[in-house]
C-alpha cells in the first residue's frame, strides 16, 4: 500500500479535478469557440454522460479482468481527451475531448472501491477509502481558484494541457503500483440470499436521478450564472472556492451526523435544504452575490448524501446482485447531471432575460428535487429484518 495508495489519491484528485474543472474553463470554451448556450450545455454534459453509461461495463470489467488494467488504459483516454479538447478547434472536437476524459474518469471511484474492499478487511477498507477521498476532494479546491488564476496567466488551452499530464502520470502511476486484484471470498450461503425485486429500489430512482443536480451548477452553470446575473467582474473563483471548501466541510461532517440522526432523516433534511435553495434563487436569482453563494454551496452539498442513498440501497440488494444494483444507481446519478445540464442550456436558448432565464433554470431544479423528496417521503421502504440491518449500517 505503501505506492498504491498514493497512486489511488492522485488518480481520485484527477477525476474530482475534471469534474468541477468546466465551471472555470467552459465560460471560455465557449467565448473563444463560439457555442451557443445548446453547445455549452451539451459539452458540459458529455462528461458526464460517457461517465455515467459506462458505470455498469466498467464493474463487469472489474471482474474479468481486475482493477489494474482497465483502471489505467481507461485513464490515458481520458488523458487523450483533455489534450484533444486543449486542442479543439470547434463543438465536436470540443465536445469528443469531453466524452473521452469521461471514460477516463469513469473507472477511478468505483475502482478505489473495489480495489481496497478486495485487498483488505471491511473496517480498514472503510478506512483507506475515506483517506482517498479526502485527499482526493482537494481536486475540487484546485479547478476553483487556483484554476481561474492560472487560466487568467495562460489560458484555458494549457490548463487542459496541464491536467492531461496530471491524469497520465496518474494512469502510470495505477499501472506500476497496483497490484492483481484476487478473486472474491465471500460466498453467499444456500439460502442466505434475501427475496428481492426491482420494484423494491423504485422509490430511490429519483432521489439518485436528482443527488447532485447541484453538482451541475458548481461544475458548468456556475460560471454562466455568476457572469451574466452579476457581471464579469464577479469573483468567480472565489465563489467557487467557498462553493467547494463547504461541500468539503459538509462531507468531513456527515460521518459525525450519522452517529446521531439515521440516513433516511438526512436524506430528507438535505432535500428540504436543497429545495428551500432553489426556490429562493428562483424566484430571486439577482438578490446578492452571497445569496448566490450560499444557494449553490447548499445545492452543491447535497451531493455529499449519495453514499447514504447507497446504504439504503443495500439493505435490499442480494450480496450477489450488489456489485450490478448499485453500478446500475450510481449510473442514474451522473445521467442525472448530464440531463439536467442540456436542459438548462435549452433554457439558457429561450432568449428570455438574464433573470428571468436562470429563475427558470432554478425552478426547474427546484421542481425536480422536490418531486423526488415527495416520492421519497411517501414511499418509504417496507422491509422487515432488513430495516434493521439498514439502520445498523446507517450508524456505523
């Protein structure tokens, strides 16, 4: 672990990095290139669309081959693609380097996962993987501030640039570090497997559809609303900056939180705040650069309760359907970011006025987290000795 574990927190500060890192660079993507508000949307989602459907082969792949490989031939092309889109020249050159850094990206959370829970015990697993995440969140701090300062010194060009070197010498690193993963020793029992259907996950469909629905705002349409509402001489890599250190802070906070409130009541909690944010920038979407703030702060943490959505996931899931069952939600949640970013564009393309345009794209947002807290709510999950494994691994 002594060279797999760095390796592991600089190919997860990769992928966090190139997930917020369009907030900053997609603005000027779009000047220089020329997009319209449907192209930057569509750019904006094609990341996360590649990462999303790629979510499930990725696992199967996983179990064929092991983490090893698939990890890092995946993460040069993602490497390929931010050179490409440093390079693009147009929509579609721009918009292929986007798809390709998804695939590059796609791999990396499920693979530090996967790898640590193979190689060792679940509690030092747990701990291992919450080091890799808190180094690697650190990727979102960079593509803010920092970010905005060295693309203003040398353009968004030679960021790309840049953070295609970042993700190669990642991908090498993966390579030459870890080790063959080994086959899986958990064996399900005859008749240790639990009555399961689908239908029994419905209800969490569109709590994962809309988890980081704020996500959007902080790794696209930030950048847009921040601009037109309140000028180019906005901040914006302040309010990026404050936007990431409090989802940082947030996500330190919610293992001290489980301790005291269960996963279904932060979930909730979360929503409420989620939506109560949204309806306020909708309907007042030019109050403040600091309400703006602390709207998208709000919004982008809510992304931090997808593990708690996982955990309920599992009370119902068979051990041998758990790998499938949750690749299968993981992938609704960045199809989630993807979707929500080419409707706002089409917003963006009704030409209305600036205020009005982003009260729309708010209030969208608003009326999808609300939906889905209301389905949540009122569907609540009726399993019997499941519920208590659920709450179990809710305060663990």
């Amino acid at each position: 672990m002594r060279t797999s574990l760095p390796a592991l927190c600089a190919a997860f500060l990769a992928s966090m990095y190139f997930r917020s890192n369009f907030g900053i660079v997609g603005p000027l993507i779009a000047g220089e290139l020329g997009l319209s508000p449907v192209e930057f949307g569509w750019l904006a989602s094609a990341f996360f669309g590649s990462f999303a459907l790629l979510q499930i082969p990725v696992g199967i792949a996983f179990d064929r081959f092991g983490v090893r490989w698939p990890m890092a031939l995946m993460m040069v092309a993602g490497a390929t693609g931010s050179a490409l889109l440093g390079s693009s020249s147009g929509f579609w050159s721009a918009f292929t380097g986007q798809i390709a850094i998804g695939v590059g990206c796609a791999p990396i959370f499920m693979g530090v996962l996967y790898y640590l829970g193979r190689m060792h015990s679940p509690d030092k697993a747990e701990r291992l993987a919450a080091t890799v995440s808190s180094v690697g969140s650190l990727g979102a701090l960079i593509s803010a501030f920092p970010l905005s300062r060295f693309t203003a010194e040398w353009g968004w060009r030679a960021a790309c640039w840049a953070a295609a070197a970042l993700m190669f010498t990642s991908a090498v690193a993966v390579a030459s570090s870890i080790r063959r993963t080994p086959s899986s020793t958990s064996e399900i029992e005859p008749g240790q497997g639990r009555k399961w259907r689908p239908v029994h996950l419905l209800y969490l469909v569109p709590i994962c559809f809309t988890l980081s629905l704020g996500g959007t705002f902080r790794n696209a349409w930030a950048g847009p609303y921040v601009e037109d509402v309140f000028g180019r001489d906005a901040d914006l890599g302040a309010v990026l900056t404050a936007v990431s250190i409090f989802g940082i802070a947030t996500s330190f906070a919610l293992p001290f939180a489980l301790l005291r409130w269960r996963g279904r009541s932060i979930i909730i909690g979360t929503y409420i705040l989620g939506l109560l944010s949204a309806l306020l920038l909708g309907l007042l979407p030019n109050a403040s650069i600091f309400a703006a703030s602390a709207g998208l702060a709000l919004l982008y943490a809510m992304g931090n309760v997808h593990p708690v959505a996982m955990t309920e996931a599992q009370a119902w899931l068979p051990d041998k359907m758990r790998g499938i069952g949750l690749g299968a939600l993981n992938t609704l949640v960045f199809l989630g970011v993807s979707a929500s970013s080419a409707v706002f564009g089409a917003l963006a393309d009704l030409h209305f006025s600036v205020v009005v345009t982003y009260g729309l794209i708010f209030g969208a947002t608003a009326m999808a987290l609300g939906t889905s807290l209301a389905i949540y709510v009122a569907c609540p999950p009726r399993y019997g000795e499941e519920r208590g494994a659920a709450d179990a691994a809710d305060g663990s």
